[in-house]
C-alpha cells in the first residue's frame, strides 16, 4: 500500500514525465522533500525499498559536503597566498 505522499508524488512526476528534467525538478521539489522527510521519518515501513535509496542519498550528501569542504580550504589557501604576496609587496617599499 503506498502513502498519500508517495501517489501524490508519483503524479506530479507523470503529469511532468514528458518535459524537461529541471521542470519536474522545480514543480515537484516540495512534494519530494515532503516524501523524503517521511522516507526518513519511516524507514520501517518499506527497508527494502527506502534503505537503499535513503543510504544513496547519504552518501552522495556526505561526498557533496567533502567536496565544499575541499573547495572551502583551496578557497582559504589561495587567500593566504594573496596576503603572503600582499605583504611581501608592502616590504619591497
């Protein structure tokens, strides 16, 4: 038996299935969340469906936070090298 979030978002993903990706992405962003949230909140309720799918996604949020985390620190890296340049720049006078 599925939920009322799950058919309510099987439908706005049929009803967009034949447009753009990104329109099914921004017209069926708050019914997914809703999904998700419920997912998350009731893993019991289908494991072996949710499970995979909910391990997916927390790996690829764990990789996408590495990744700003690497971004951050050469974002840090290239400021300390333009204070360093700064400051050798200030003693040659």
């Amino acid at each position: 038996m599925q939920g009322e979030l799950h058919v309510a978002w099987e439908k706005c993903i049929a009803k967009r299935r034949r447009r753009t990706r990104k329109d099914i992405v921004d017209k069926c962003a708050d019914i997914t969340g809703a999904l998700k949230k419920c997912m998350e909140a009731h893993p019991e309720a289908h494991p072996d469906y949710y499970e995979p799918i909910l391990r997916a996604e927390k790996v690829a949020e764990d990789e996408a936070i590495k990744e700003l985390e690497k971004e951050k620190e050469k974002e840090k890296e290239k400021e300390q090298e333009q204070e360093q340049e700064q400051s050798k720049a200030k003693n040659c006078f």
